[in-house]
C-alpha cells in the first residue's frame, strides 16, 4: 500500500502521482470533469490536478485535445504513452507484449499472466474450487493454440485473443439480449436492475466468460480471473477483449472439439451445480404484493411455523427469503449477536457501513471472513427450524436505497480470510458478495438437515455460484420482451454450468 507520491513539474507543477508499483500520469481528456470536484467515469484512472482528483476512461485515454492548454512535457508524455499503444518502446508504466502461460489443472486447461512477478503475486481464485488448482502447474502435452497479447495501461490490464475469422461468441453470463453475444460489450458489476432491457451492461450476477465457436466447429473457453469490475468486449470482429485492474490472470479451456468438451472442462475448475433436492425442480411461484396474511391466508400469518404447516399439508414446500441488511437496532437479537461478534462490513474510517434497504437502515455482514460465515450459518440453522424448505437471498449485489451507484462505497473495508485475498476494499469482494451469503445460508442449511440436500435461491453471483445456489433472473417485467429475453438468459447461464435457474 503506501502513501501517494506526487510526481514532480508538469502542468500547475504536477505531473501525476505514484501509489504502490502503479504510476498515474496526468492527463486532461473528454471524459474529464474540471469542476473542482472528483468526477468518476465507468473503469477510469485516478489522476491528480491542480482543480482536484478526477478518473479518466482507459478506453480513449488519449482523446481529442487542444496542444495550447498543456506544456510540452506533458504532450511528449501523451505522444510516448500512445506509442506505446502501436506497439513501440515506452516507459516502464507502459508494457505490453504476449502473456506468458503454464498448464494447470488437466491437459488443454492454461493459465496466462503478464509476467512472472504477476503470476507469483495475484490475487487467490474465488471462481476454482480450490484456488491452489489455479496455481499449480502440471506437465501437458499440449501448447495453446492462441496466446493472447497484453497493455498494461495507468492501473489497467487490457488482454485481446485475436481469433479466426467466423468466429462467435457466447457466454458473459447473466445479460439480456440475444444468445449469441458477438459485437456485444458488457460489464461485470452486480447491479440492482429492476426493469433491465436487452441492452443492459450490467445485471445482478458477473460471470467474467466468453465462449468461442471456431469456424471448424471447435470450442474454446476464456475466463478473466479477477473479482473486480470488468469490461468484456467483443465488439470487434473474432475479437475477445478485456479490461479490469491490473493484474489479473486468464484461463483458457481448449480448443476442444465441441462446446460440450469445453463446459465439462471448466466444471472439472469451477465446480458444477450442486444436487438439488428432487422437489426444487418443479414449478416455482411468487409474485410481489403478498404483503399481508388475507392475501396469504385468512388466518395463522403472524405464526410463520403454523402457516409452513398448512403450505406442507395443502402440497407445498416454503422457500423463504432471507437479505443481508440487518436492521440497525440495539435490542434485536440479530443486531445484537452481529455487533457483539464483530460481523459487519466497515466503512474507510473503521466503523460499521449504515445503508437503507427494506427494514431501514442496515449494517452488513462481511461473509468474506469464515467467523462471519459461521455466525450466519448458525442463524440460518435455527431459522430452518420453523420448517423452512429453502432459502432464498435476495438484495445481495449488496443492493442499498437512496444511493447513486444503488450499493455501498467501494472504499468500505473487507476484513477477509487469506484464502480470499485478505483486508481489501469492496472494490474487490462486491461481485463475490452474493456468492460468499450464498455459500453461507447453505452451509447452514446443511447443519440444519445433514441428511437433506440443501435448497438455496440467490439473485446475485459470480462465477462459481452454482456450487452453492441456482439463480433467479432478478426484477423482470410481465411483458413480452421479457419472456423472450428470459429464454436467452437461462441458456447463456447454462453456457458457464448454472443449469437451475
């Protein structure tokens, strides 16, 4: 970590700034914002100005400018960054050239890096089942048959497989839209979207994957490995591109000689559904408005066991919804056991993060630490009790009222377990989030009934989810549009192994 260092002369006598290894130039471009304030753009760049802090899309950091508002140092410095974008010579902030891999896992199965610095310093895989098979090479008779290149770019990693002509693309996980996903562009950013169209970048799950149909009817897998906010491009042609925070490894699946080889190869990394009990895979019903007991049932709707009771009686199992904001009152029996344990998630300064969501303002649990999965497995045990079927988490992108971004700060604190990646920011574990609540309500439901298998439903995921919980698409609309779009939907989910949903 460290302290920011201000880099020397340069426009108002600042040239940018150094945080760690990363060095930001400074720069003014069309995304700018010279307001005075921090302006803040989609996958942007930190940089520092006379007039304040702003972040700079890294997808035209070198837009259209006028040479008269910037000194001749800081043009010589934008002309060597964008040579180094036509491949040229530059700076040592500026690299780029092709990943360097090592097989792992099973034959066909590579992993690729930047360098062997960042191959021996990144970040542990939450998507494997076990992020040690991420980090094990093993002797294959096979070579990748595509090596991707890379930029690294102010903070940003950028990878491109160049593939043949004819190729298409499919998966990116949970989107609306067609099936096939080629000249499409999406972000993995979980995002609470009541009401989503076929054009909405980001929904409530992340899924960092891209399918590719060779034009010789093989298949190849390519999965960005990295929890943060991702940019997947596929806009040009027979083009995977991504870009995220540096630094970040990618996995590739293949070629093998069909779709189907290539999912069952990613299941041998991620892991495949889980077994859901037999009743699960009937029909499912609800609907909004179920908001008092004479839409419910005339009587026995304040007594939660007597009306599983007579669901039970009538045919019917309960699957019941559990979110992770916790009222923020002394004398609840869940506030209390939280804050004594010391579960929940802290803004920068230490002390718990306070969002609005439905019961009023919350604290949240941090399930990135295992003494907070624990805790919440030993509640959703007791809570299985009153006859409880399954489980369904909902609001789990973390999702949080009256705020723009609709979840919680980016600078709020992570305490979390080594084997995740340690203290880090929400910047980090947000797209987990959902994952890590799954894994823990079904963990509990697991002491609740060893000998039963566990039924747990969540909105928002990740990669890897399907070990833990199916999936449900979210606030969709009774319309039409979102019939069609749901088809789409469920199959591109099957096209990463999240086959209930």
């Amino acid at each position: 970590m460290g302290a920011v260092q201000v880099l020397s002369s340069g426009l108002s006598g600042v040239s940018g700034f150094a945080y760690g290894h990363q060095r930001y130039r400074l720069q003014r471009t069309p995304y700018t914002t010279w307001s005075g304030q921090t302006s803040v753009a989609r996958l942007g760049t930190l940089g520092l100005g006379s007039e304040g802090l702003f972040i700079s899309s890294p997808s035209s950091p070198f837009g259209s400018i006028r040479k008269k508002r910037l000194s001749k140092k800081l043009i010589s410095r934008r002309l060597t960054a964008k040579m180094a974008d036509q491949g040229e010579k530059s700076t040592s902030d500026v690299t780029s050239g092709y990943m360097i891999y090592q097989p792992i896992l099973e034959d066909g199965i590579f992993r690729f890096d930047c360098s062997a610095n960042d191959r021996d310093t990144a970040y542990p895989s939450l998507s494997f089942i076990n992020s040690k098979d991420r980090e094990t090479p093993i002797m294959g008779h096979k070579v990748p048959l595509y090596r991707p290149t890379f930029e690294c770019l102010f903070g940003q990693q950028i990878v491109k497989f160049e593939l043949p002509a004819g190729t298409s693309f499919y998966g990116t996980g949970e989107v609306g839209g067609q099936l096939e996903r080629t000249g499409k562009r999406i972000f993995t950013w979980n995002t609470d979207a009541w009401g989503y169209g076929p054009e909405t970048t980001s929904l409530y799950q992340s899924h960092p994957w891209v399918l590719a149909i060779l034009p010789n009817g093989e298949a190849l897998g390519v999965l960005a490995d990295t929890t943060r906010r991702c940019e997947i491009d596929l806009r040009k042609e027979s083009r995977i591109q991504f870009v995220a925070p540096s630094p970040y490894p990618v996995i590739t699946f293949g070629p093998f000689s069909s779709p189907t080889a290539v999912l069952i190869s990613l299941s041998h990394a991620i892991g495949s559904t889980f077994m859901p009990p037999k009743w699960s895979l009937g029909y499912h019903q609800c609907r909004w408005s179920y908001d008092s007991d004479k839409r419910v049932l005339e009587d026995r709707f304040p007594d939660p066991k007597s009306l599983v009771n007579d669901l039970h009686h009538s045919g019917f199992k309960a699957i019941w919804m559990l979110d992770p904001g916790i009222k923020d009152e002394a004398g609840y029996f869940v506030y209390d056991s939280g804050s004594k344990s010391d579960v929940w998630i802290q803004k920068a300064n230490g002390r718990p993060f306070v969002g609005e969501v439905w019961p009023g303002p919350c604290v949240f649990p941090d399930y990135t630490q295992s003494k907070v999965r624990s805790w919440w497995a030993q509640l959703v045990k007791d809570f299985v009790s009153n006859g409880v079927d399954g489980i369904w988490n909902d609001m789990n992108e973390p999702a949080v009222f009256k705020s723009v971004t609709k979840t919680m700060p980016e600078s709020n604190i992570h305490m979390g377990d080594d084997e995740f990646g340690g203290s880090q920011n929400h910047s980090y574990y947000h797209n987990v989030y959902g994952m890590l609540m799954a894994r823990s309500t079904f963990e509990g439901m697991k002491l609740a009934n060893e000998n039963k298998r566990p039924f747990v439903l969540t909105r928002a995921g990740f990669i890897g989810s399907q070990r833990f919980a199916a999936t449900w698409t979210g606030d969709n609309l009774s319309t039409w549009e979102h019939l069609h779009m749901s088809i789409s939907m469920v199959l591109q989910l099957e096209n990463y192994t999240a086959i209930i949903t």
